[in-house]
C-alpha cells in the first residue's frame, strides 16, 4: 500500500537550524566575497542577467556589419570533472569492483554522456593559460568557440581561431538554456519550446488519467515549461497560441 512508504528526510532538524544560522552570518559578507561579475547567490542579483548580457554581445556583432575594425566575442567553456577523467584507470576501479566488460562498457558510455587581433588574440591565449595555473581550472577548448561580426574579414577570423584554439560560430548557440541571439524570426528562435511542450504532453496517456489529473499536470508541469523563458524574453503571441492549443487539445 502506499500508506507503507515513509518519506525519508536526508537532513534533520539540527541541520537545517545549523545551516540556516550560518546563512543568516555569511550573507553580510557575501558581496565582499563574490566578484562583482558573479550575478547569482547574491541578494539583488539574477543569473538571468547574464543571459541579457548575452543577448546584447550578439546583437551588437550581428549588427556589426560595417567599418574596418571587426568585433569578435570568446565563448569558453570550462572543462568538467569527467572531462579531465583517466578513463583507462575508471575502467580498471570498475572491473576490480567485479563489474564485467558489458557493464563497464555501459557506465562508460552513460558517463561520457552526461574583437582581437592576432596579438591581442594571442594575449587572451597567454591570460587563459595564466588562469589555468592559477586555479587549477582547465578550459575545454573543444567546446568553446568565437563569434565575430560580419565586418570582419576570412583570414583574421582564421588567424584569431586558430590562435585560440576554438571553432568558429555563426552565432553564441544556447547559453543557460536560452538563446543568446533573437533574430527577426522569434517564432524560430523559441520554436524549442514548443517542441519540448508537445513531446511531454504526447507522453502522457489520456486513458489512465482523469479531468483532475490532466488538470493538475497540464498547470504544474506543461504551464511551467516556458516560465524560465519568459522572465527574459518576450514571447512571440503566435507562439504562445500554438502552446496554448496543443494543450487544449490534450485537454
């Protein structure tokens, strides 16, 4: 029976007491702490701040379409802990604690899963490596790219990229989840949304759920997909429409 299972709390009273008391004394210090490019953890700051700075630098490039000086802005990505991984030692810790090679080969598989000139490019290249040694941090350069205005001529592109390490993109792609360049074509740009909308409601079956829980999972969860969205960007009306039917027709 459902009654039989108990929620089991990973924290208890006392810790929650604890935490909250040393909250309550580091938040005074946090702002002396954390950078003042760091928008999130601080009272007053939000990470969908960034996302607007984003959006700018790539509005600015693309529209960046004449003079002799080109622009061009740096996308790094840090690598990650599974990224700087020895696998081959993995693969040994896992075979040692007696998983057999089909097994190992599973896990391995889920857990891969989971504007410059050419001397200034060179010294963001010597600043990064700088930062590297100083942090211990590494910078996946296979992951990150460079965008460049449209004024700004092949070979110094080529020259800068090759310089830097990264690939060159048209545009930032996705950054926290959202696009970082929104065109003429909003209705493209968040075409994603709807995507997402309708595969979770094509999941869900009619047969097993009742007026009331069609109800309740078309407001907790189909209504919340897009909120994260629209606390940066407005939405096109023809795409909220097109939400707003294929619910409907769940419905």
């Amino acid at each position: 029976m459902v009654s039989d299972y108990r929620p089991i709390a990973l924290s208890n009273v006392v810790y929650r007491v604890m935490a909250k008391v040393i909250t309550g004394r580091m938040k005074p210090l946090m702002e002396s702490i954390i950078s003042e490019a760091q928008s999130a953890f601080i009272s007053g700051r939000l990470i969908t701040d960034n996302i607007l700075v984003a959006a700018e630098v790539g509005h600015y490039l693309n529209r960046k379409q004449c003079g002799l000086a080109g622009w061009g802005a740096l996308k790094l990505d840090m690598a990650k802990a599974y990224d700087r991984m020895e696998w081959s030692f993995l693969q040994e810790m896992l075979k040692a604690l007696g998983f057999d090679d089909r097994w190992v080969k599973l896990l391995m598989m889920c857990v891969t899963t989971v504007s410059y000139n050419v001397l200034e490019a060179g010294v963001v290249k010597r600043c990064l490596t700088d930062y590297e040694m100083m942090s211990g941090q590494a910078v996946n350069y296979h992951k990150s790219s460079i965008c460049f205005s449209k004024n700004t001529r092949g070979e110094i592109r080529e020259e800068n990229a090759g310089i830097l390490g990264v690939v060159q993109a048209q545009n930032f792609g996705k950054y926290l989840g959202l696009p970082s360049f929104v065109g003429r074509n909003r209705r493209e740009a968040f075409s994603y949304i709807e995507d997402k909308i309708r595969q979770r409601i094509g999941s869900w079956n009619k047969k097993l759920l009742s007026q009331a829980g069609k109800e309740v999972l078309l407001k907790s969860v189909a209504q919340f997909m897009p909120t994260f969205s629209m606390s940066v960007f407005l939405l096109p009306m023809n795409l909220c429409t097109a939400i707003e039917r294929t619910m409907n027709r769940y419905w």
